[in-house]
C-alpha cells in the first residue's frame, strides 16, 4: 500500500515538516530513505570540518530535534513512520561517519553499511523497529544503523 505524502507546498509551509522531510527529500517517490541519505552527505561535508566535540554536539542536538520532528510529521501524516520522513537517515548518516576521514572510500562504506543496516535492521535494529513509537522509535533504529555503520567504519579506517 502507497503512503500519501505532503505536498512540497504544505513542507514550505511548516519548517517541521520541512526539516522532517529532508527539504523535500522524502518526497522521492523511489527509495526516499536513499534519498535522504543522499542529500544529507553535503551537509556531513560541512559538519566533517567542525572539530569532533562540536560535531557531536550538533548530532546530539539533531538526535533531540529529530525525536520532536518525526513524532510531530507521523502525528500530521497519521502514520507511525512514514517512509517520506527522512531526518532520521540525515542523523543515522552522521552518525555513521563521524570522525571519518574525508576521503571517498570511508565516505561510501559509510553510506551504503547505513543504508544496509537501516534496511536490513538485524537485532538490535530490529527491536528498537519494532519495539518503540512516537519520534523515538522513528529515531532509534537509524540511530542504532548509524551506529553500526560507524562501528564498521571505524573498524576499516584502524584496520587499514
């Protein structure tokens, strides 16, 4: 069954839902969780120069603002986790490539062991799916993607 979404109209409108549809990003209608991602790598370009305390503290606060943004969007569409809410793979991307170096093969293996992770969801992504509602649980297993990813990342950049 196909999810209705906002039109970009009603996303210019509330900055909510703009912000929780990755500035329209989830309005893509083939694989708007990809492109999401996708359009949150140039934002990770310019928070990758921040030093790490302050990179964290914007993923920190994006984790916080996120639990608010995608509860208020699943509330408005009526929905517990719309595909087209995307703010959650903007955090789960940073989080997989914080401390990364900036360079194109840790930047993909960042990207796609996120994508992987967040559509594979094995435990303990699974659970936290299933598990949790509201704006948390739509955080939660991206944030736990994002994790794992960075876990892997993080793995190859030391191992290398």
């Amino acid at each position: 069954m196909t999810q209705a979404s906002p039109t970009f109209h009603a996303l210019v409108r509330d900055p909510r839902l703009l912000l929780a549809f990755g500035f329209g990003s989830g309005l893509s209608p083939l694989m708007p969780g990809t492109a999401g991602t996708l359009l949150a790598l140039p934002f990770w370009f310019v928070l990758a120069q921040l030093p790490l305390w302050a990179y964290l503290a914007v993923l920190l606060c994006a984790t916080l603002v996120g639990v608010y943004l995608c509860g208020f969007a699943a509330r408005f569409m009526g929905v517990h986790d719309h595909g087209g809410i995307v703010w959650d793979e903007f955090v789960g991307l940073w989080i997989a490539l914080c401390a990364a170096p900036l360079e194109w093969p840790y930047v993909a293996l960042g990207f796609f062991a996120f994508r992987v992770f967040d559509m594979v969801k094995p435990w303990p992504i699974s659970w936290a799916d299933k598990k949790v509602s509201g704006g948390l649980g739509i955080m939660l297993d991206d944030v736990l993607a994002g994790v794992a990813a960075l876990i892997l990342v993080q793995g190859v950049r030391y191992a290398v």
